[in-house]
C-alpha cells in the first residue's frame, strides 16, 4: 500500500486556500475512505458538574482523497447514554460531534488541515426523591400529584473554525503513526437549569448559579494520536487517542467569568475500507 493511501484517514488533514487547476485526469484518482471505530469518549466540566461523565461511543468517518488533497467528514456519537449525579439531581446524559476537514500534505511527514466543528453534550434531570415520591403518591392513591414533577434539561454546544498540523512516521511493517496539533476559536451555548440546591443567604454570583441560555466564547487546543495498520490493499486497521482541552469566558449581566474549563476526551479503535 502507498504512503498516501495509509495516510487516507489519520488525523484528515489539509490547509486553506490554494488556486491550483486539477487536471482530468486526477479525478480518476479519487479514493474513498470510511469505516466505523468504537471506544470511549470522557467530557469534564468541573465548574458545572461534580464528576466526568464517561460514555461508550462510536465514530464514522468519510474521507475523499486526490493526490496530497484530503476532504473529511467525522460523525460520533454516544451508543448509550451515561448515569449522572448532581448534588440534589440524577439523570443522563449524551453527547454528538461532527467535524469537517480540509487538508494538504506538505511533505512525507508533514501535514496542515482546518475545518469546522460542532459538539453538543445534552442532559436531563430529576430530583434524587423523585421514585420516593411517586411511590409515596402510588400508595396514597394520588396519582396526579406523582405526575407534575418534570424533566430538567441542560446542554452545552460548540461550534466554530479550527485550524492545525500533524506529524507522521512511516513503518514497513508496522504502519504509520501520527501526531496532531490543532487549535479552536469556538462559539459556545450553555443552557443552564435553574440550581436545585436548598436556598442559601444572598452572596456573590458563581458560575454554577447561571441559569438559562449563556452564551460565552471557547478556545483551546486539540491533541491527538494515532495509529494506522495495513492490514490488506484496501483495509485499515487504526487506533486514535484525541484530547480536545478547551478555556470559556462567559459575561453575564456585566460579570466575566474566566477560563472556565470544558475537556472532552476519546479512545477509539475500529476499521476503515479505501475504495
């Protein structure tokens, strides 16, 4: 297999602007990649939420390659919604991604990619009492009373440009392994649920106490590994560890609230097919 054609899926990348004029015959030398990968994804907020939350997750991606161009689009999702605990609340909770790529490989080991993102974590919430109650009503017969207490959602989104470079080593026997750097300059949306939390004596406003829709800005890097086998002419098996460290600032009512830290982190491993 050929170093471009290893490098199909690892880490999609590309640069900007360029006014080249592709002949014919170069479309005749389009491949196609794509595959499924599974792992885990862990997201930690730890101004908001008490814990990380973990998920199993899976991860497509669909890649266009010709010559040292690549086009690349990245879907993943949870495949099952993890458990959470928030002081006075339980619930669940989910994420999605999507990333487009585009990328130039500037020599054999070096590549530039930027694109566009978006990552979306959504929970929802009941009190910790909430199967008390309903059980407590369900004996008492009062069925109505156990069906007024409702669902609390919250979510936090991300959007916006990213641009970067990667890294890789090739291997006649072992594949390719690859490095990535990439940094974002993202538009964040926070819908914040109203606290919960017994009610204390005024004080200064925290960042947990924000409710309703807030909006801030989010930049930060993104750090990635991988590593790619041949495992025929066609087939490919990788493995990618990735780490998105992010810093929000958020203003609200005219109070700044700083490097507020969101990181979300995966490890996937699964097949790709080059068509």
């Amino acid at each position: 297999m050929s170093i471009k054609t290893t490098c199909a899926i690892q880490c999609l990348p590309l640069l900007l602007t360029s006014h080249t004029t592709i002949a014919q015959e170069d479309f005749d030398n389009i491949r196609v990649v794509t595959g499924l990968s599974l792992g885990y994804s862990d997201f930690s907020f730890p101004e908001k939420l008490d814990h990380d939350i973990s998920f199993p997750s899976a991860n497509i991606p669909i890649a266009l390659t010709m010559g040292n161009w690549q086009l690349a689009l990245n879907a993943s999702s949870t495949l099952a919604n993890a458990d959470i605990a928030e002081e006075e609340d339980i619930g669940e909770a989910s994420r999605k991604d999507l990333d487009l790529t585009l990328g130039y490989r500037v020599t054999k080991n070096w590549s530039l990619f930027a694109g566009f993102k978006y990552g979306k974590t959504e929970m929802s919430f009941v009190p910790r009492d909430f199967n008390e109650e309903i059980d407590e009503d369900e004996v008492g017969g009062d069925e109505d009373e156990a069906g007024t207490l409702e669902l609390t959602n919250e979510s936090y989104s991300q959007k916006g440009p990213f641009i970067g470079a990667s890294y890789s080593w090739q291997f006649e026997k072992a594949g390719s392994l690859s490095v990535s750097l990439a940094y974002a300059s993202l538009d964040a949306t926070n819908s914040f649920s109203a606290n919960t939390d017994e009610e204390e004596e005024e004080e200064l406003t925290e960042f947990d106490d924000l409710t309703g829709q807030v909006k801030g800005e989010t930049k930060g890097f993104s750090y990635g590994l991988s590593w790619t086998m041949p495992l025929s002419s066609n087939l490919l098996f990788q493995t990618r560890f990735k780490i998105n460290d992010y810093q929000q600032d958020i203003v609200v009512d005219g109070e700044r609230f700083k490097n507020i830290d969101e990181t979300f982190t995966t490890l996937h491993v699964g097949l790709a097919y080059v068509f």
